[in-house]
C-alpha cells in the first residue's frame, strides 16, 4: 500500500480496507456487499473509491465540505434529469430515431470502474470506505465528484441519486475521477426500462454514445431490464 492511500483513507475518518494494486477485484465486490449488508444494522453506506493516478487531489480534499454540499443541494432530480434530457434532445433532428427499436443489449452485474483492461486487477490502490451517512445519497458529500463538462454538479448529483433511490433503489457505490457506479439490486424496481435509458442518458451522454454499439436509446433499455450494476463514464 503507497503512504498516500494511508493518508487518503484516514482523511475520512471512518473505518476503511485498502485493497492494493493488483488485487483480484472480486474481493472488492464480494466486502463491498458484505459491509452493505453489515451497514444496514451499523448506521453505515459503503463506498468502493479508486485512488487512480489523478484521483489522490480529488480525495485529499473531498471530505472537508461534505455538510455542505449536502445543504447545499435541492430535492429536485426528476427536474433537474427532465431538464437535462430536454436539452440534449433539442439538439437531435430526429427523437423517434434516436430511440430505436433495438430488443437487445448488455446486461451488468459486476462492478468495473476500478479494473485494469490489461490484466483484470484492480488498476491502482482501492478503499473501502464506510461512511456515516443514514441516505446513500449523501455519499456524494463525501464523495463529490462532478461539475465539470458534461458530468452533473456534486449538488444536483445528490438530489439525482436522492430520486434513483426512492424510485428504483439504487445505490451509488464506485467511485473514481471520472467513472461513478450504482448498484441496483431491484434493477428497475418495476419501472419503465425506456424512461430509465432516458434518465441515464440526461445523468451522462456518453452511456449511450460511446457505451453502446449502437447508440440508441432502446438498446440501453433493453440491457437495464436485467442490470444490478448502472455504470456511467464522463470523458
């Protein structure tokens, strides 16, 4: 483990693992389901955070506003999605072919945002971190990733994850400087798979345009009918 996860991870001040660089990331998923489970009874949320090789100034200054930013953000992110979506959609000539008819796409249910394409290790030093928050959404407090190009401001990131969780009951869970995982044990939790592609879609363009093959719509609703992990990356 580098002195600077040490550091990092007691920066938070709650109990944390460190997994080092290397580590089969299986381990890190099988404990981060553990400690959720744990959590439930301890007053506790988990978070899985890669250190990366841009992430160390990020996470040695994301813990000192998290009162803040939580106070800061407002119960708004059905809006604010809606928003979001209406202003990419005036930029598309057509909506309905936007969409597409497609029946089929790719279902997740492991994490990934933290493994190495090369070797399918854990690309740098990951924590574990179990922060005292009583909503999952106040991970981003903590946590406060955003505000920069097309990736939602840490605010409306709250009141967004604050709407998926009483609607579909997603949790965030990975986080790194540009990639952000939920874990939704329920998947869609009985709602429309179409709507929710166009809530992922308003939350970042790229799960659609550069994480699909085709690049429509339908094709990502199709893959989160069955998915429990929603990943997003912002380039």
């Amino acid at each position: 483990m580098e002195e600077t996860t040490k550091q990092i991870a007691e920066g938070f001040q709650c109990t944390y693992k460190v997994f080092e660089k290397g580590t089969a990331p299986e381990l890190v998923e099988q404990a981060y389901l553990a400690a959720l489970e744990r959590g439930r009874a301890e007053g506790f949320y988990p978070a899985i955070v890669s250190i990366g090789e841009y992430g160390a100034d990020w996470l040695e200054e994301a813990a000192a506003g998290a009162e803040g930013i939580i106070a800061g953000c407002e119960v708004n992110g059905k809006e604010i999605l809606e928003e979001r979506f209406q202003e990419y959609m005036e930029e598309a000539e057509d909506l309905d072919g936007y969409i597409g008819e497609e029946t089929e796409g790719e279902t997740v249910s492991h994490f990934s945002g933290y493994i190495s394409f090369h070797d399918r290790t854990l690309e740098s030093d990951t924590l574990l971190l179990e922060l005292p928050v009583k909503n999952p959404w106040e991970l981003i407090g903590y946590l406060p990733m955003g505000g920069w190009n097309e990736c939602p401001a840490p605010e409306d990131m709250i009141s967004i994850c604050k709407y998926w969780y009483e609607k579909y009951q997603a949790i965030p869970a990975v986080f790194t400087q540009d990639v952000m995982e939920f874990y939704a044990p329920k998947c869609l939790n009985g709602a429309d798979s179409l709507e929710a592609a166009k809530e992922h879609y308003a939350f970042c363009t790229d799960r659609v345009d550069q994480g699909t093959e085709t690049g429509l719509l339908s094709e990502l609703a199709a893959g989160l009918e069955h998915s429990t992990v929603w990943y997003f990356w912002w380039d």
